[in-house]
C-alpha cells in the first residue's frame, strides 16, 4: 500500500481535498486511524547507529514511538499547499475492514536502550512551522514520487 502522504498530496493540490477512510470501529472516529510516521532521516540515522555498533544486533523496530492520526497528517498537507481544510470520508472496503491496523506504534525500547536517542517528534511539533511543512513536501515530491 502507498503512504497516505503520497495520496492526499496530490488530492489537495488537484482538487482542495483529501480523502480518507472513514471508521468502522466505535473507539475511533473518522480520521482518528493513527500511524507512526518517520521522515526517512531518522529511518537512516538508525541504521547508521546500527552499522557504526556492530556489538549491538538483533531485530529491532524502528519509528518515533509517537502515532499521528491521518486527520492531522491531512491537516498539514492542506496547510503545507495553503489550502483550506477541507476532509472527506468514505467507506473503507469490505474486504479491508477486518484486518486493517486502526493504529501503529514503534515500540522503541530496545533501540532506546542500545543507544539510540528518541526521536523528536518532528510531524507532530514542527508541522505547522515552515520545517514541518518542508518535511511534508520531501516526503510527498522525491524523484521516485510519480506525484510531483
């Protein structure tokens, strides 16, 4: 499955909206799905602090430790383009709902204790700055994006 990001980009930018799926579980609401998003620096800053200790191995997970809902993420890209809010909901597919994951979190634990220092929550704290707002669009225009 493609990251959220690289749908609701090019949603705002073409039509003013993102679209996403809307609950079918009674302990979430619309929007509320939560995931654990990671910019691809801090994915590579824990690889390196792996390869640079070679003592420390095993398997590990690797995220900020910190879910973000997609109403938020939606939020930021329609802020990122200078857009309006503007979200719609629609039925998540049949087959999909009983096996789709309503939140995702790294825990962090053994990383944490190899060493590695916890990532700061970067979409949650610095979203609405101008980082944040770069750090959406890095992510939803990369060379391999057929989005950009």
């Amino acid at each position: 499955m493609a990251s959220v990001i690289l749908h609701a980009y090019p949603q705002v930018r073409d039509t003013g909206k993102v679209r996403l799926f809307e609950s079918h579980r009674p302990d979430f609401g619309h929007g509320e799905q939560r995931r654990d998003f990671i910019h691809v620096a801090e994915v590579l800053t824990g690889i390196k602090f792996l390869l640079d200790k070679p003592a420390v191995n095993g398997i590990f997970n690797l995220g900020t430790g910190t879910p973000h809902t997609y109403n938020q993420l939606a939020e930021n890209v329609c802020q990122a383009l200078g857009k309006p809010v503007n979200i719609e909901y629609f039925p998540m597919p049949e087959d999909l709902r009983h096996r789709y994951q309503y939140e995702t979190r790294a825990d962090m634990t053994k990383f944490n204790a190899a060493g590695l220092p916890k990532f700061a929550d970067r979409f949650g704290n610095s979203c609405k700055a101008t980082s944040g707002i770069t750090w959406i669009k890095t992510i939803a225009i990369s060379p391999t994006s057929k989005h950009a």
